[in-house]
C-alpha cells in the first residue's frame, strides 16, 4: 500500500489534535492504540492520543505533551501508587517506557527489555541482550527505550548493535551492527520509527569517533543512508567569533588558520558530533531534525581548528535520503564540553516581524532556550538564561579556569515538554560550578578522549531548577529552584500538570501555569527519567523509572513506579 502524501498525514494530525485538546477525560473505548500492532497512521496521531504513549516523546513533534486530564490541579493531590514493577538491573535508570494497548516496554541499563501489563505492573516477557566482548559508553550504561512498529520493536544497543524484537514475546527477529564499538561507538539512545525506516544516531563523541544518523530498512534490517554530522569539507565553519547570544567565545582564529594550514583538515574522521537523542520528524516537510554532541576531543581544540561542523548544532535533513538541509550551530569551536543533547521539538511562534511559523525549540547545555525557524535553520530568538553565566567562553588552561555553565549544562539531554496553549516549554537545570583544566592528548583509538578535565569547584553550591519559558519572547514565565541539579525530564498535561523528578528521590507535580508544587511522592532512588502518562480501562496512569542517574551519581535502584487517582479501579 502507497504510503499518504505527507500534507494528509500532516492535516490529519492537526485535526486529530484539535478534537482531542477539547477533550477532557480518557476514553476507556478502542482509540487508535487498541491495537497491539502499531500502524504509521497510529504513529501520525499519537499526539492525540491519550491511551497510548508510542513514542519516547509522545509524537513526531516531540512535544512530550499528554492531551487527557482525568488527573488534574484539583485531583493531583489523591494521587496513590497503583503498581511498582522491580527490574533485575540495579543501575542508573534513564528509560522512557512506550505503552501499545494494555502493554507497557520498558528498558534497563545494559540492554534488558521488559514487557509488562500496563495496568497491573505484572512482567510478559524480558528480554537480555547478549551483548558482545567490546562496549565502550560515556556517562553510564544507559538504554533510554525502545521504538514500536508494527508488531515488533527496536532497541539500540551498548556494543553498538540495532535489535528488532518480536512485541509478543521478546524474541530476536534480526540485528544488525550499526557501527565499530572498539573505535568507541554506542548505543544509548531510543530509535524512531517512520515510514518504514528505523532512524538511529551515536554515542562517541567522547572517543573520537565521527558521528552519524542513520536509516535501516524496519523489515530487514539494511542500511538505508547515512548522514555523517561532520562533513569531510566545510567543516571548519565560517570562523565565528560570536555565540548566537552576541557573546565573545574569546577563539583565536588567526592561530587556529595557521594550524589548519600546518597540519591539514583531515581530522573529520575523528572530529566526535554525537547524536545522543530522537530526532524530531515533520510530518508535513519530510524533514528530520536533531542536535548534535560536542567535537572530539571535548577540551583540547588545537586537533580541530574552525567551527567543527555540524558538531553543537541543530541540523535538518531529508527523511527519505538522509541529504542535508540547513543548520544553526550553537556553540562553535566548543573547548567546554557544552554540547546539544536536549532532544528538538516542533512547533510554531512568532518571528521577530510578528508572523506566526514554524520554529523548532532545544534547550542547551548552555543554559538557554533557542528557537530556530524551520524554513531555514535561522534563529529567531533564544531565552533569557536559566542558569548563572559567570565567566562564560573563558578559555580552559593547563592551571585550570572556573567558568559557568560547567560541562553539565545547563539543559543536559534531559528532554523539555510545551504547553502549546500556553506558548510555554518547561526545563530541568543544572548549576555546577566547575574547573577547565586542558592538556595535549593524541587519539587514543577507541578509549575515552577529553583532551584535558573539568572538575566541580570543592565547596562551591550546586542546585537545579525548573523553569518555563515563554518562546514567543524568551521570558522566563517561572522558575523553581531544587535542592539538586536537575536530569532526566518532564511532562507536560493537559490536567494543567508537569511531573518531574529529581536525584533526591522526589518526584513531584507542579501547576504548570504558575510553578506551584501540588503533589510529591519519595521513590527512594533518584528519579532522572522522563514521566509518561496513558490510559487502561478509563484510568489514567502516571509512570515513572526511579533507579538514579550514573552521570552525576545519584541514588541507583531498579523500580518502575505507576500512579492513579485513588479510589480508581
């Protein structure tokens, strides 16, 4: 069967989301997800959707925006555990499940795949890769979920492999290896599934490696195209001497021209530009949308002289041959490990002329909100900044140098949520001060390359924050301090509702008009995994992953915790 041109699919989405942004309750009747075998159409309309979560960010938009409000501001206080569900893996738990009918995926560090009963917690099938002799990860064994397509899933591994599992029973249908685990490629992050490809990008920026997306065919597992994120030419950028905020980044472009004409330009093979997060797909354009990690390695620059493209950038390509579009890059030359992870996400505002279009929003490590116009990558505005800026782009030496942001962000890839009817998208911060301190190190073939170290300032204070910005004018609505920095990830309701969580084990919701905390539950370990919401039998349910977080140590466990209004059946 042809496939719909894609301004129907875009129509249809459209209109699927009006009709439901007028709903107010979940319907407990067959409502696209029903089914176990996942359609492209259920896919187009999962944004609509409120009795399914079919993809790690709720839609192709990225909008991680449920559109029910059984559970609201005024309800949210008699929310109780419905069901906890303890995973074999004791380890950092970053995992956004998907939830197909009355199933619930879900996956763990070090690749396991759970298949559990979405309204009673009770385990179908589990799944444990049989991963290979070589793995080489940054920042945690991690798996952040699965991708659903017709009746199979995808999983991305740590020994760098694609994985399509049979979705009643967990059993492998085939994999394939995407790329080199010995040159230090991983796999962390969740695929997405469109039109019959399986897009995936990489870990790695850590290792030299030179970073990609790529396509594989969703039946067999061939590859469809690849789109490197470092181009062999051109890479060396336009030689900016500013931020997109007008800030000086304090580069010495005469002494990085000579060293390109010293030692050549060859080092794209090596160059990093990680894809850590799903890519936001256009229904309507055809064009896919992602950001891209830092340059390799992370803090000593005279290896790469130039803007490293498209290395900290926002870039679009073509979902049907992989070809690039445009790009906007964030943070050239970057010697801070300051990198884009935070996934993008779609949708429209205001341009600096008052005329409404398409934008695409990343919240950065840098501690700022941007927003791009899709038509041609340009930036439109970016926030005001969410974190402290002390001595921001001053350049790392071997004695060391504090400076803020520190390599944590910022928005780390915690994905951020929006509230269409509010113009407002919602971030988790972190503020930790830290020390540069750089030094020559050669390519060291597969293992960890940062080219120097940051480290946080003894004694100084660290916390988080949660903050809503407005992007039709880069005013920050809100903000809510917390005790710890933040990562991990909210939700955003149409229950007039944000969950998020936190390392300290709390997680929380918030009014998400005005910040206000209305509800917390104390799931001891750190909760630093994005909420999902859904709907069984007319209930509406709450889920969240509380295992902590490798990256900044918090408190490890292996428990899936569900939510519902008590009372509920």
């Amino acid at each position: 069967m042809r496939p719909l041109p894609r301004a129907l699919i875009a129509a249809l989405a459209l209109a699927a989301a009006t009709t439901v942004a007028a709903a107010g309750e979940t319907d407990s009747s067959a409502h696209y997800a029903d089914l176990h075998n996942v359609t492209q159409d259920m896919l187009d309309r999962a944004g609509s959707n409120a009795n399914a979560f079919l993809h790690t960010n709720a839609n192709y938009r990225q909008t991680r925006f449920y559109p029910a409000r059984q559970i609201d501001r005024r309800n949210v206080h008699e929310l109780v555990p419905a069901w906890r569900f303890e995973t074999a893996v004791d380890e950092s738990f970053e995992t956004t499940p998907l939830v197909v009918g009355d199933t619930l995926y879900l996956t763990t560090a070090f690749d396991h795949v759970y298949a559990i009963d979405a309204a009673s917690g009770k385990e179908k099938w589990h799944y444990k890769h049989d991963m290979g002799l070589i793995t080489t990860y940054c920042c945690g064994p991690n798996n952040r979920g699965v991708a659903a397509w017709h009746d199979r899933l995808f999983l991305g591994t740590l020994d760098a492999k694609l994985v399509a599992l049979d979705a009643a029973s967990g059993k492998v249908l085939w994999q394939t290896q995407i790329a080199d685990p010995e040159l230090g490629y991983s796999e962390t992050m969740a695929p997405t599934v469109v039109d019959g490809k399986v897009l995936i990008g990489t870990n790695g920026g850590e290792y030299g490696v030179r970073g990609f997306v790529k396509a594989f065919d969703a039946d067999s597992g061939k590859l469809l195209w690849t789109f490197h994120t470092v181009p062999e030419k051109g890479h060396t950028g336009v030689w900016a001497t500013h931020d997109p905020t007008g800030r000086e980044l304090g580069r010495d472009i005469a002494a990085e021209k000579a060293l390109l004409k010293k030692n050549g330009g060859d080092f794209y093979k090596t160059l990093g530009g990680g894809v850590w997060q799903n890519p936001a797909v256009d229904r309507e354009t055809g064009l896919v949308w992602f950001v891209v990690g830092n340059p390799s390695p992370d803090l000593y620059g005279d290896y790469r002289p130039g803007d490293n493209l498209y290395t900290n950038s926002l870039v679009a390509i073509d979902l049907d041959s992989g070809k690039y579009q445009c790009h906007f890059q964030f943070v050239p030359h970057d010697v801070w490990d300051l990198d884009s992870t935070s996934p993008p996400i779609i949708t429209h505002t205001v341009n600096g002329d008052g005329k409404t279009v398409k934008a695409i929003l990343h919240g950065s490590k840098t501690g700022y909100v941007y927003v791009n116009d899709a038509s041609d990558c340009s930036l439109i505005r970016h926030s005001e900044p969410m974190v402290a800026q002390d001595g921001r782009w001053t350049q790392p030496t071997s004695d060391g140098v504090r400076m803020l942001p520190g390599a944590n962000g910022g928005v780390e890839w915690s994905p951020m949520a929006v509230d269409e009817s509010r113009h407002l998208v919602y971030a988790v911060n972190l503020h930790q001060p830290m020390t540069y301190r750089v030094n020559k190190q050669d390519y060291p073939h597969g293992r960890l390359w940062l080219g120097g170290a940051f480290k946080l300032v003894p004694g100084a204070e660290q916390w988080g924050n949660i903050t809503a910005v407005d992007y039709a004018t880069g005013k920050i609505a809100w903000k809510v301090k917390t005790e710890q920095p933040m990562i991990g990830g909210v939700l955003a309701t149409a229950g007039d509702l944000l969950f998020t969580g936190e390392g300290n084990g709390w997680f929380r919701a918030y009014d998400s008009a005005t910040g206000e905390r209305l509800w917390q539950y104390q799931a001891k370990a750190g909760v630093n995994a994005p909420p999902v919401s859904y709907n069984v039998g007319g209930t509406q349910y709450v889920v969240v992953a509380a295992g902590g977080n490798t990256q900044l140590d918090y408190p490890r466990g292996k428990t899936l915790l569900a939510f519902k209004l008590g009372g509920r059946d």
